[in-house]
C-alpha cells in the first residue's frame, strides 16, 4: 500500500488516469501535438510558405519527409503549422462552448421552472439550425479570421452541452447527498459547482472529446469554404481541401493531412474514454 | 432528563401544504412542539405523517414549489426561523441545526473524499483554512469510530454502518445545537442500529446537542428520547415525556401503536394493528382526524378539532375521551 495523500478530486482522478495506459499514450500524442503546434517554428524543417517550384507534388524523401504539394511547398511544415490552428480551434471553441453550455445548463436544471423554459426554448431554437449551417451562416456574418472561426463553432456546440448538463443535473439534484449538502448550509453556487457537476462530469468529458473531433472538423470545413483560416496560412481541413482536385495522381496531399486529423482524433477519443473512468471513482480505484 | 429549562426550539401552529395537481396535501397542520436544551425527542408517526416535513420546515429546505408554510412560527433560540432571510437560514443551517438522513447510500456525494464532506461543513461556518478544515475533520472521524486515514476515501469503499458513522461526524462537525435525525437506522441492520443510536445518543450528551429523532420505531425513541411526540395526520395529538406516553398513554392513536408491537412477554396469535388507513392528506375527515380509525369515536369526534388538554404536567393529549382512554 503506497501512502495516500489528500490530493483532492482532481489529484484522485490524475492518479486513476495514470494507471490507465492506453489513456496514456492519447494524452501522449495530444501532448506531442501541443508542443509541435507551440513550437512549430523550430520544428519544422522550413517555412510552411516556403514555395519551390522546382520540386512541386514530391512524394516522401529525404528533403521531403512527407513530400511537397501543387505549389512546392513542404507537406510537413505545413502540417506541423498547421496543428496551431486545429487544436487552438478545437480546444477554445469547445472550452468556450464547455463553460457556456454547462452554465446555461446548470442554471436551467437547478432552477427549472420559467429560468429553465427561457433558456431551453433558447437553445432548441439554436438546435432547430443544423450546426454546420449555422456555423457557417455565423462565420459568414462576422469576418473570416481564427476568433470569429472560434466563436462560430462555438455557438454552435453550446445548445448540446447545455441539454447534456441540464439533464444530469436534473437526475442528481433530487437525490438526497444535494439535501445533506443544503443542510450543512452550502450556497447555491456551491452545490453546483461542487456537489453537482463533479457529478455529471463524464458525459459532459465523453460529448467534449467527441464535439472536439467534430469542431475541428467544422474548422476545416469552414476553412475549406473560405470562411475559416485564409491561405496562406495552413490548416489541415484547407490543405485536405485543397488536395482534393490532386488526390487521383498524388494521393499523399490528402493521406497526410488527413492522418494528422485522424490520429488527434482518435488520441482525444482514448483520452476521453479514460478520462471517463478516472473521473467516476465507483469505476476503478 | 434534562436539567436546563429554557426551550432551545418552539414551534407554534406550523401549517405546511403541498399544492399538486390534485389538490392542496395538508402536510403538516398546526403542529405545536417545544423541546428544552439538551433534550431528546422522539417524533413517531406513520409514513406520511409529516414527519420529515415538519422536520424540512425547520430547516427552512421545504421544497418550494410545491411546499408552501402556510403559517406559524418556529422560534431556535429566541428567532423565529421562517422570518429568517436565505443567507441567514443558510448560517443556521449545518452550523446550528443540522440533520442526519435515513440513508446513508444515498446521503453522501459519490464522487467527494467522505474527508472533504465533512470538512466542507466547516469550512463553510467556521473560517478555516483547508489544512485545518482537514485536520477537525479527521478528528470528527475519528469520534465516530472511523480511523482518521480513510480520510481520503471515497464513500462507495465503507459500509452502510460506517456511511453513517460519516454522516453523523458531518452532522456535528460545527458543534451544532439542535441535532435531527430522520429515521437514521432504517436503512441498517439491526446490530448496527444498535451501534449507531449509541453513538448517536453518546455524542449527543458530549456535546450538549438537542436531538429530535423522527422514527416509526417506538423501541428506537425508547431507547434514545426523553419526550415523545404522536404526530398523526400532521398534527401532534399526544406529547408527554417518555414513561407519560409508555404508561400512561391517553390517546387511542397511540394506544394503537402499542397495540401493534409484538410483545415478547404474552403470547398472543396475532397482532393488533389499528384498523383502516391513513387519511389522504388532501381531504382529511372532519374534526379528529384519527376519528374514522378510531374505537372510542363518537359523533362529537367529527364536530370539531379537538384541543390539546393538559392532562398531566407536560402531557399534552388532543382526544376528547382521553379518560376513557385511560381506563
């Protein structure tokens, strides 16, 4: 038995994630991922518009790790760089929708009544609009550009974060450890934040892993009609895009990108699994 | 017995109602109590009394909707409760009055170190920092027999005596002055109901905390209380001290309940439980509420509600044939 220490529930649940090895190697990739993005300058061999057109749609050696495309341009410093945006777009835009959503939702389970129908009928109207439309009619409305790609994605994931939040309030804040905790005197704001939520934290890690795969999916589609990032600067969804027309004759265009895609989404995927199991402690120990 | 003789907590005429779709449940209907420092008292009542009611009322945690307190007063400590602000509730509550739940499975949050549980109590009233929030935690584990390491542990790694062991050790974490146990045994077995009313009653004389134990157990209150309170119907129709309402019970609602017990001494074939059922709490019957179980009713029953007579130094019956009762 090691010596256990009051680490509290976050400390708990990192300890009961560590254990977990395929969780692991997810939180691994994303964290190769992250520093790649942060350190793309140094990372990449050259500079992701460097054009050469001397060697255009190269396939992999030596000089070309992953080859070059229609304009010369090396494949996997634009992919390295192109990491910035995907995860900077996932991970704000559900962050943001995370916080709204969750708070939106929380209020409107907790209270119910004439607070939660406002809010509801709200988000079911953002609901009736099918989210790529509506991302796109947003990212249409402001200007193309990173924070409005961010924020359009964003608005249009909070409605599902808001429905997941309130109805696990909803089943917990009538079971009778929410009375203990308003008999010993806890606010409001307390019983949320503290009693309820920690208590609903899987589906909402499980729907976040998830929605993130789909945002930066949604920045690529977004990027891929010109309303996302605007070239020159590389995007996986812009380059797959763009590879698309070459995908006949030089299928690498589209093969690497694409796994880059893939291969953070599936590291989101097994970290959002573990996170599951780390976070409910009946679960494992 | 109690030796101090100002009442810690009085409650006057307090009227709770439920409204549903139904109709207007009469929960609690002009329940008078009155219990002294130091004092245990047993609330015994069928399911649907208004027990745990009355008991929310105090707390000021009726659920509104579709609670509503229709009237009345509940004075602790010479403050009428319901005129209380919700911060000022919220201070009362865990500090000075706080409640023990009938189970302990469902009473603790599943993802807290049962340590944090407790600590957060006091956190909230007494302006600690977390380490010492911590340290008095472990030591409230402790005094409730659990050992201080499993500090860290989750509640799903105790068993139901020990949860409400944690339980216990929350409910009194800030010292409270007026302790209410809500049938805090029914859900254990009984060898460990034994163990957790001697705790209970243990701490309670340590710490000088006034006790209100609500139970359907007549052999828990007479185990644990020093008054008894009948409660039936939401109104409390006998009220006297322990061996007044044992010995010489003067209400035929609980002459009933003793009537159903199981005695060890006589052997009798079958029990006698009380005819009929409840009153439904939407439309209670004229008069008496008890009057249409009753075996000693007659028409003046149903006329009007009967009035708490003082038949003996504090006790107090609301039966018009309280003497024939008694015979």
């Amino acid at each position: 038995m090691s010596k256990k220490v009051s680490t509290g529930f976050w400390g708990d649940a990192w300890r009961r994630l560590r254990r977990n090895n395929v969780a692991m190697v997810g939180l691994a990739i994303l964290v190769l991922l992250v520093l790649a993005a942060l350190f793309a300058d140094y990372l990449a061999p050259y500079a992701y518009d460097a054009q050469d057109y001397d060697s255009v749609f190269q396939t992999s050696s030596a000089k070309h790790w992953l080859g070059t495309d229609n304009f010369g341009r090396d494949i996997l410093s634009r992919i390295i760089h192109g990491s910035r945006v995907s995860l900077l777009v996932g991970f704000s835009s559900i962050i943001t929708a995370i916080i709204v959503g969750g708070i939106l939702g929380a209020v409107s389970g907790y209270y119910s009544g004439k607070v939660d129908n406002f809010i509801m009928r709200s988000m079911d109207i953002l609901m009736a609009i099918p989210g790529m439309l509506l991302a796109i009619s947003l990212a249409a409305a402001l200007k193309p550009g990173l924070y409005n790609l961010v924020i359009a994605i964003a608005i249009a994931e909070v409605p599902a974060y808001a429905r997941i939040v309130r109805s696990s309030v909803l089943s917990i804040k009538n079971q009778e450890f929410i009375e203990a905790a308003q008999c010993i005197g806890a606010s409001d704001s307390r019983i949320i934040f503290r009693h309820i939520l920690p208590n609903c934290m899987a589906p909402i890690i499980v729907q976040a892993t998830l929605g993130m795969a789909g945002a930066i999916l949604s920045a690529a589609a977004l990027s891929f009609l010109g309303l996302g990032i605007q070239p020159p600067t590389p995007e996986w969804g812009s380059m797959l895009s763009n590879a698309r027309q070459y995908i006949r004759d030089y299928p690498h265009m589209v093969m690497y990108p694409g796994l880059a895609i893939m291969i953070t989404i599936f590291a989101l995927n097994i970290l959002g699994d573990g996170l599951r199991d780390a976070l409910d402690p009946r679960l494992r120990n | 017995m109690s030796t101090e003789r100002e009442p810690l907590l009085e409650i006057k005429d307090l009227t709770i109602h439920y409204k549903t779709e139904t109709g207007i449940v009469q929960a609690v209907n002009a329940l008078n109590l009155s219990l002294m420092k130091g004092e245990s008292l047993g609330l015994v009542g069928e399911t649907g009394a208004g027990k745990t009611t009355t008991a929310l009322g105090i707390l000021g945690l009726v659920p509104d909707p579709p609670g509503i307190i229709v009237g009345g007063e509940i004075n602790f400590n010479g403050r009428n409760l319901l005129a209380l602000s919700e911060a000022a509730k919220r201070s009362v509550r865990g500090n000075q009055i706080s409640m023990i739940f009938q189970d302990p499975m469902t009473s603790l949050n599943p993802v807290m170190t049962v340590g944090a549980q407790i600590a957060e109590g006091i956190r909230i009233h007494e302006k600690l920092n977390r380490l010492d929030a911590e340290r008095k935690a472990i030591e409230m584990l402790e005094m409730v027999g659990i050992p201080g390491e499993r500090f860290t542990e989750y509640p799903h790694q105790f068993s139901g005596g020990m949860r409400q062991r944690v339980v216990i050790a929350i409910a009194l974490a800030c010292n409270p002055d007026l302790l209410i146990a809500d049938e805090p045994t029914t859900a254990l077995d009984v060898t460990i109901q034994a163990q957790v009313l001697d705790l209970i009653a243990k701490l309670k004389a340590e710490h000088r905390t006034s006790l209100i134990l609500i139970t359907h157990d007549l052999g828990v209150v007479a185990e644990v209380c020093d008054k008894v309170a009948i409660v039936y119907a939401g109104r409390v129709v006998e009220y006297g001290t322990l061996d007044q309402i044992y010995n010489l019970t003067r209400h035929p609602y609980t002459k009933g309940l003793f009537g159903s017990l199981p005695d060890v001494d006589n052997d009798e074939l079958r029990l006698q439980p009380i005819p009929g059922l409840m009153p439904d709490p939407i439309n209670l019957p004229p008069g008496c509420s008890f009057s249409p179980r009753c075996s000693y009713c007659t028409p003046e029953c149903t006329l009007a509600i009967p009035e708490f007579v003082e038949v003996e130094p504090g006790h107090l019956v609301r039966c018009i044939h309280h003497e024939e009762v008694r015979a």
